[in-house]
C-alpha cells in the first residue's frame, strides 16, 4: 500500500537524520587528538555581526596536539583569542601577532570519564529521538487503519517499523562503542 510505504520512508528518513546529528554532536567531544571540529561552535564578533570562526580564519591542525588559527585580517585576533576563551572549552590561546595556537592537553582519566558520560548522553539522545519517530510512525499506520487499512497489512508495516527502529539503535550503540574506544585509548 503506497500511504504505508510513505510512512515507513518518513520514518527511515527521519531517523538517518537523527543519526547523522548525532554524529555531528560526537564530533565535537574530543578524543585527545587535535580537530578543527573542536572549534565549530566558536563564534566571533565581526563588524558587530556573531561569524562562525572557521569564515572569519583558516583553521588547521599542524600536528596532533596543535590547532593553528589565522585570520584573514590581522585585527581580528584579539577577538577571536578572546572568543575562544569566552566558548568554555577549556583551551588556552597563544597569540605571537598573527597566529593564534591552541595547544591541546592530553586527557587525564578523570576527564576521558566525563568525556564518555557526555557521549552516553548524546546515544541517549538518538535513542529517544529514533523511538520517538517510532512511535509517530505507528501513529499515523494507526489512522490509515482507522481510514479503511487492512489490519494485516498495518500489522506488518509496524513490525518493518520495529525492525527499522531496532537496526538505528544498533547503529547508535556502534557510534557511542566506536567513540568510547576512540576517548579511553591513551
């Protein structure tokens, strides 16, 4: 029926992008290693104007302990030193003039522990997201029924939605299992 399938690409659909956010949230939590990912939600004020920093400089990483930041206007380096200070990540900026460099400190133990609390959270959240989707999902499979839908065919159309739905949560368990590996590993 092509209302069911509608429902079920709806729902798979959804649930790719719930996956891919939070792919994006894990991204941020570093492992210890330098990333320009690091800095994407540093915003800096230019001309008056709240920029994302990676508009307003290049940003790289030299090594894997190092992110080299150099604006394309030389004025703008107390602002984003500052920027970065204000963004609570816990980086030091180095300033010679016209690179600023933060140098990243290796993960103490304690920290690598918070660091995988945060990433459980972030599953926890794909988690709810995906059975949300579910459960919207079997709603609207409910009102095609009410609107004349065969019984058995909204019956399996739900089980292809727990399957589906089981499938992402296997996925999210894989992502937090890969970034847990990536943050204990010394």
């Amino acid at each position: 029926m092509e209302e069911i399938d509608l429902v079920i690409d709806m729902a798979k659909d959804t649930m790719d992008r719930a996956l891919k956010h939070t792919q994006i949230e894990l991204s941020k939590i570093r492992a210890g290693r330098a990333s320009t990912n690091m800095l994407d939600g540093v915003m800096v004020e230019y001309y008056g104007v709240p920029t994302p920093l990676n508009q307003v400089s290049s940003v790289s990483t030299p090594d894997a302990r190092t992110i080299s930041i150099k604006p394309f206007e030389r004025k703008l380096i107390n602002d984003i030193e500052r920027a970065i200070i204000n963004s609570n990540l816990g980086l030091s900026p180095a300033n010679d003039g016209e690179v600023i460099r933060l140098n990243i400190p290796p993960l103490t133990e304690e920290r690598r522990r918070d660091l995988v609390k945060r990433v459980k959270s972030e599953i926890e959240v794909a988690r709810v997201n995906i059975r949300k989707v579910r459960q919207e999902a079997n709603e609207e499979l409910k009102k095609i029924q009410k609107d004349g839908g065969s019984e058995d065919d909204v019956k399996k159309a739900e089980e292809r939605v727990q399957k589906l739905t089981d499938g992402y949560i296997v996925k999210a368990e894989q992502l937090m299992a890969d970034k847990e590996k990536d943050i204990m590993s010394v």
